[in-house]
C-alpha cells in the first residue's frame, strides 16, 4: 500500500471525530473512497462538460462499459477556472503558467443509492443494509465530503489529480495525488480483496468459527477492515475471548493492544477485571523504569518509527487499560490504579491530567473505597490582580482543589480547570465583569523548562497549565473587568409563575453589588422549575443594559430584561431499559419515580437515576438517559441505557475518539 495510507487513516479519524472537527476540510482518500463505494468506474466526459459520463472501465459494481451516468452537480466544472490545478504539496517549486485539466478521464468512486450498503458508517443513523435516500442516485462515497467531486481522480497522462486539503486552515484544491492510475488501481483492488475476505467472516453464523475468521483482518493494514473486525468481533461474545487474548499476547500485534483492550472490556465486563489490572501493573513497570530517562516533551515527538513509536504503543496500552478499568469499575485494581496515580504524581515525565483524573475517578467510585484524589504537587503564578490580592486568589485555589476532592461527581475532569472556574466566579460574585482575551503574559516566554498542556480563556481569566520538572505550574492572568450593582429587572412572557413569584427567586436585590453567580443560578433554577413540571422546550433569554459608573462612584448599575418562552407541557409516553445487567427487570421498575402518562418532570428523572444507581448500576444521566421529544404530541420517551456497551453505535463512536485522542497525546 502507498505511503498516504498513514495519512488517510489519520483523515478519516479526523473527520469523523467531533473532537478535532474543526479546520479539516474534505480530502480524497483513496482506501476510504474504495471501501464504502458501491460503484468505481473510469469514465470519460468528452469535450462537453456537463456531468454526463460514459463508462470506460469497472473496477467496481456492475456498470457496464458503454453506459451513461448522470451526475449534474459535476457541471460545475463546465468552467475552466474550477479545473485548475494547484502546485503539489511536494513539489519543489511553483508554476509559472495554469494548467488545466480536461473531462477525457476520470474516476468515480460512487455510492448507488439504489443498492444495499454493506460497508456503511459504523456511526450512520440508519442500518447498515440500507443506503440513504436522496434526490440524487449517485452519492460520494467520501466520509470526509458529501459533494461528489471529492470522490472523483482526474487523470491526465497517467498523472492523477483529485481534491485534497494542502494547508490547515485552508480549502481544498484541486492537486496531483503523487501516485499513477495503476498503483491507484491496485489500492482498490486491493482493498475489494480485503473487502471480500472480511464479508465472508462476517456471514458466518457460529461465533467460535466467526471469530477465528475475524483475527487475521484485526491486525490488517487497511485501517476500516480493522475496525469493522473489532466491531463484528465484540459481537461474537464471549467466543471471541480466546482470540483477543492471542492478540495480546502477541508482543508483534502491540500495535492494536489498545483497540483489543477495549474491545477484551466491551465483551467480557467484570470478568476481565483480573486480566486488565496485570496489564495495567506490567504497563506501569514500564513505565517505571522508561519515565526517568526521559524528556518532558517526549509526547510532542511524533514519528513512526523507532523508541517513539514503542513509547506511544506503550502509552496507548496503558491508557486504555485505566479506561477500561474506569468502565467495568472492577474492585481488585485499587491497588494497579493507586500505583499509576502516585507514578504520575511523582514523575512528571508521565504526569497526564487526563489519566490522573481517571485515576481519581476509578478510587472514588470503586465500591467500598471512596478515596479522594491527591492533589499533585503545583505552582500558581499569578499576574494583572488589582481589586483581588494575590493571597486571597491564592488561597481560593487552594480551597478549590480542596472543594474538589470531595466532589461525588465533579461537573469537570480535571481540578486545576475547576479551581480556575472557581476563581472566575470568585470575581463574578462580587459584580465584575469582563472579557478575557489573549494569553498570559508570561507565559509566552517562560524559560524554565515548562511543557503546556492546555491554554484557557474566559471571563476575567487567562491560563495555561504545564508542568516542569518539580510538577504542574498554572499561569493565571486576571482581567478584573468593571464593577456593576443590580439596577431593575424585567420580566416577560411567563405564564405558569408571575413575574413576582420569579422575581422573588433572585436573592440579589436592585441596588446590591451584582452577584453574576447568583443570576446565573437563579436563571438555572428557573429553567429546572419548568422543566420539573413538563416544560422541557422553555427558552429563557436575557438581555442586559449596563451604565457607566459616575465619576467618583465605585460602581455602575446594570438593568436586566428576561424573555421567556414557555412551550407547553411534555408527558412520559415511555419508559424502557437497554442492556444487560444482574438487577431483575421488576427490580428496575420498582425504583422508577416516574411512570406513562405522568407530567414529565427532571427532578423525578434524577430521582430515578439514583434510584437505579443504588441498586448497584452506573448510570451516568448525560451519557446514559436518551429523551426523544414528540412536540406535536407533548410526549416524551425515556431510554434508560443500562449497560454502557450496549449501543454498537455509541460504541464505535466511543473506540473512534479514543483512537484520535491516542493520536495526538
């Protein structure tokens, strides 16, 4: 395979990941396009350009040569100008004149909406054996574009050209793709081979059988086989045990380790507790003895080959190992776990705020433990306080990561980045207001060895988090902002309460110091006493008037002006459980605190939640309740997602993530 293989697996990660989304622009990717195509064809457009395409070659699909396809969005390069060709992002120097490419021949890598799609999305809305519907019959087959030009290769005297993002920022450009028609006809047949193979295993019905024809594609170089293995695999069961312990016990496959954890924790549960706290132990030894020798920045190489590609094979192991434990909430790795914390604590060389967190998370939630994260060693440096000394903001963070510890379940994964938003509403609770910009000043040129791991901005704030060599520094900037007392306040639109019995909700009166924080909270529970009696579509808007200070005046006054828009009312049409767990099933309906026909009420769904959660489960309600409104009914459907794994879709999508988060740690 050719050497944009790599690069394509990172684009299709990139782009179909919501973490790193922004500033990716559509590329054609070639295994990509040959995998999810129904059709491939070479084609020819003749003089006319006007997306009417005879069929030359099939290279994939039934079309016959000879035939005509109709693709109208592909008269857009009816234009010369939208055929020009941009300089290769390898070419060593530029063109001095345009060229311009002809309709002769092309390639188009086509999705038939016509036919079944085997090879979808893992994390389409819509089953795999169906195509979407649209108005057009042929689709890209591109994850990354929907337009069809970004499936399509020109081909020009045995040079291809295709559209690919060359710079980020940047818009795609029309390019030479580096390779000929005849490697790139290998690619797809190769991929078709791949493709073929893997569709056999997948029609076995005996899982034992399925699942040793499933091994050999996990650790295959095509990048959407592998993970299309991994997924059929979990869904083997437990008879695809026997294979993913082969897969870890071979040091040749450490490459997809990770991917074999994960998918090991998805099938086995609990019952690979044991298994994943040797891994995590043999890791952390590892560890132990590299972290050491190493370089701060170490993680900020990237290369392929070598001790930093065995150091981040090593990395991603260890960390899928912590989220797998995380998941499966297996008591006997209390002891691994701590031993990783206190590494981390201990050696900043590995210290990682995500995976220390993780950590915390695993202690304080293994039945029977209930420990509190440590907090690691750290410096604060503050700079640009005025109204608030450098003690009293020190002191607040402190206590902040103190406050911390002893969350239950913290709204943030990491303390430093709570103990900052606890210092900004520090300052918010006593009437200033501003808008943070720009990053710390010292922070820019800092000299000491300090390697960033985040950089923040916000309301009054800015930071930066790293670490050096004696543990975590946190640069706060602080932009106080202008002093406001409360003027009047405005209420409008509200029906189910008066504008009085709202009113009378906000502690702070007119004329006070305006406590921002407590106007957000007021704001929220109001929000929370709709919703509590079925208003789930209520908008509350706010719009704010501030006036100056007078001279020699400490402060100004601001007037607030508050929309609502009520909706109307939402009843419970349903209730139903996915996935497995040990609780029976008249168990789960005992403790339910909401039940059909009732008015919906949010204050009742969180009852209900801890309700299922002192029974022994994890139900997390921003990750594990799924609402589906009816508006035109005014009912609502709760799901109750029981087993974390359950949805294949969540799943995939879970694995994927990791994939990309593994990428760039």
């Amino acid at each position: 395979m050719n050497a944009l293989r790599p690069f394509g697996c990172l684009l299709i990660l990139l782009a179909a990941s919501s973490l790193v989304r922004a500033g990716i622009r559509p590329s054609f990717l070639p295994e990509v396009c040959s995998w999810r195509a129904t059709d491939i064809v070479v084609v020819t457009e003749g003089q006319q350009i006007d997306g009417i395409f005879t069929v030359l070659e099939t290279l994939k699909g039934d079309l016959k040569p000879g035939e005509t396809i109709k693709i109208p969005e592909m008269a857009e390069f009816k234009s010369a100008e939208a055929r020009v060709v941009s300089d290769s992002w390898f070419a060593r120097q530029k063109s001095k004149t345009k060229k311009y490419l002809t309709g002769d021949k092309l390639i188009l890598f086509l999705r038939d909406s016509k036919k079944p799609q085997p090879w979808s999305d893992e994390d389409s809305d819509e089953p795999e054996s169906r195509p979407k519907t649209t108005a057009s019959r042929w689709q890209a087959a591109n994850t990354m574009g929907e337009e069809i030009k970004y499936s399509v290769v020109w081909i020009e005297k045995d040079q291809l050209y295709c559209f690919i993002q060359v710079m980020n920022p940047g818009e795609s450009v029309l390019t030479n793709l580096g390779m000929t028609a005849e490697k790139l006809k290998q690619e797809v047949t190769e991929v078709m081979s791949v493709q073929n193979g893997l569709g056999v295993a997948i029609a076995i019905q005996d899982s034992e059988r399925k699942s040793l024809s499933l091994e050999p594609f996990l650790h295959s170089s095509i990048y959407l086989a592998q993970e299309r293995a991994f997924t059929e695999l979990i869904e083997c069961g437990k008879a695809a045990l026997p294979v993913l312990r082969k897969v870890l016990h071979d040091e040749s496959l450490a490459w997809i380790h990770a991917d074999a954890i994960d998918a090991l924790e998805a099938v086995g549960g609990k019952s690979v507790g044991p298994e994943l706290t040797s891994i995590l132990e043999r890791e952390t030894q590892f560890w132990r003895q590299r972290a050491p020798t190493l370089k701060l920045d170490w993680r900020n190489v990237f290369d392929t080959k070598g001790d930093s590609a065995l150091l981040r094979i090593h990395w991603n192991v260890w960390q899928q190992a912590l989220l797998s434990l995380k998941d499966i909430r297996y008591p006997g790795s209390k002891s691994a776990v701590a031993e990783v914390s206190q590494l981390m604590l201990s050696t900043p060389q590995v210290y990682d705020q995500d995976l220390n967190n993780t950590c915390a998370e695993i202690l304080r939630t293994l039945p029977g433990t209930g420990e509190v994260p440590p907090i690691p060693p750290y410096e604060l440096r503050i700079t640009g306080n005025k109204a608030f000394s450098t003690d009293r903001l020190t002191e607040a963070f402190a206590q902040a990561l103190t406050e911390y510890q002893h969350l239950k379940r913290p709204y943030t994964s990491d303390m430093f980045i709570y103990a900052l938003d606890r210092i900004s509403n520090l300052i918010s609770s006593e009437g200033y207001t501003a808008n943070g910009s720009g990053p710390p000043p010292e922070q820019a040129d800092d000299s000491e060895g300090v390697v960033y791991s985040q950089i923040r901005a916000s309301d009054h704030l800015q930071s930066a988090i790293g670490t050096n060599k004696q543990g975590v520094v946190v640069f706060l900037h602080v932009n106080e902002g202008v002093r406001y007392r409360l003027g009047s306040v405005k209420i409008t639109g509200a029906r189910l309460f008066s504008p009085e019995e709202i009113r009378g909700m906000l502690s702070v009166r007119s004329g006070d110091i305006c406590d921002f924080v407590a106007i957000a909270r007021w704001r929220s529970s109001l929000e929370e006493a709709y919703r509590n009696r079925g208003y789930l579509q209520v908008s509350i808007d706010e719009k704010t008037n501030g006036h100056p200070a007078s001279r020699g005046a400490e402060s100004g006054t601001i007037d607030y002006q508050i929309e609502i828009a009520e909706g109307k009312p939402f009843t419970v049409k349903s209730i139903t459980f996915e996935g497995n767990t040990e609780v029976p099933s008249s168990k789960l309906l005992s403790v339910l605190k909401l039940a059909e026909g009732q008015v919906y009420s949010e204050e009742k769904l969180d009852a209900t939640v801890d309700a299922l959660n002192d029974l022994g489960l994890d139900i997390e309600k921003e990750n594990d309740v799924q609402t589906d409104e009816d508006e035109e009914r005014g009912a609502v459907k709760i799901v109750i997602i029981l087993d974390k794994r359950t949805s294949r879709r969540a799943a995939g999508g879970a694995r994927l993530q990791r994939r990309v988060r593994r990428i760039f740690n």
